[in-house]
C-alpha cells in the first residue's frame, strides 16, 4: 500500500513541475497574442485610414480633371479670340499700310520745299 502510495506522490510532484514551465509558457503566448492583436489592431487602422486617403484623392482627381477641362476650353477660347485679334490686327496693318500709299500719293514734296498737292 506504502508503494502505491508513494507512486502517486512522485507524478503529483512531477505534475507541480511541469505546470510551471507550462504557465511560463501561457505567459509568453498570451504576450504574444496581444502583440499579434496590437499588430492587427495597427493594421486595420492604417488600412482605413489608407482608404480614406484614396477615396479623398479619387475626389480630389476627379476635381482637378474637371478643371483641366475647363483650362482647355478657356485655352481654346483664348486661343481663337487671338487669332480673331491677329486677323483684325494684319488688317488694320494693311489698312494702315495703304492709307500711307495714299497720302504719299496726294502729296509731293520738292526739293526746293515747295509742296503740290495732285487733285
């Protein structure tokens, strides 16, 4: 009976070592859970914030292509109201040009200082 009883004591004692390298261990994958939940919890936030950033840029894209549109089109009007200013400008340079022709042609100076004017 003294022997059974003594093989009972010997894995209980066995039992009372091995529980604590096991609680050790606990220990060290609880602490590890939490970093690996910290980590995700990290994760997640920089995810939604990363898609809050994109949604905001697809917004701001969007905005600024339809400025650009509206660049182009001013850039075209401008464009064409140039050309319009250039024709009336080569025009009024021909006008010019020719009025000049005529007055020369009305008038003759002499070298004697004299002026005839031809009618």
């Amino acid at each position: 009976f003294n022997d059974r009883q003594m093989d009972i004591d010997l894995p209980r004692s066995t039992t009372a070592e091995v529980c604590i390298p096991t609680t050790v261990q606990f220990e060290e994958v609880y602490e590890m859970l939490n970093i690996l939940a910290s980590g995700i919890e990290t994760l997640v936030n920089d995810e939604q914030r990363l898609c809050n950033e994109s949604l905001q840029m697809q917004i701001t894209l969007i905005t600024l292509k339809e400025e650009l549109s509206k660049l182009k089109l001013s850039v075209e009007e401008s464009n064409a109201f140039l050309q319009g200013v250039k024709q009336n400008q080569d025009i009024l340079n021909q006008d010019f040009v020719s009025l000049q022709e005529k007055i020369n042609d009305l008038q003759y100076v002499s070298y004697s200082k004299t002026l005839v004017w031809k009618i």
